[in-house]
C-alpha cells in the first residue's frame, strides 16, 4: 500500500511543496520512500515564453533549476513520518 503525504512550503506558496510516499507493497518485504518535488513559480507570461525560448534552442544551465521548500517544525511531520518507515 502506498501512503502519500503533502508537505506545503511554510511561506504558504502551493506552488512551493514536496510529496513524500511510503511504499512497502514489495514481496520480498523492503520498504521505499518516494519523494516528489514541485517548486516552480515563473512570474508573467514574458518570463514563461522566454524560458520556453531557450528551452526550444537547446539551453541548458549548469546549475540546474533550483528553487526552494521551507521546512519548520510545523510542517515537517510527514518526512519524519517517512524516515521512521525506513527504519523500522
């Protein structure tokens, strides 16, 4: 059974949050955790169409595309949660 748990980034931005998954439906008993990270917040249509310009001519950064999560003591429950499932 997979057990899925959103975290919202504790600035309040839904575009900024992470899905953490428990999964233990494997036959030979082994538990994973999945974790799924949304982060993107391009503000207007001209930064949106200029990153799909580059994007279309092939450009890549080195560095990635990096955002953020925060993660309090109020929010952080779920990815306890899920280290706990591992250890167990």
């Amino acid at each position: 059974m997979i057990d899925r748990k959103i975290i919202i980034c504790d600035c309040g931005s839904i575009e900024h949050q992470l899905a953490v998954y428990k999964d233990s439906d494997f036959p030979d008993g082994n538990k994973e955790v999945i974790i799924s990270i949304h982060l993107n917040s391009y503000d207007g249509f001209l930064k949106r169409l200029w990153i799909a310009t580059k994007y279309l001519f092939g450009y890549k950064s080195k560095y990635g595309n990096w955002d953020e999560i925060i993660i309090t003591k109020d929010n952080y429950g779920p990815l306890k949660d899920a280290m706990e499932f591992l250890d167990k």
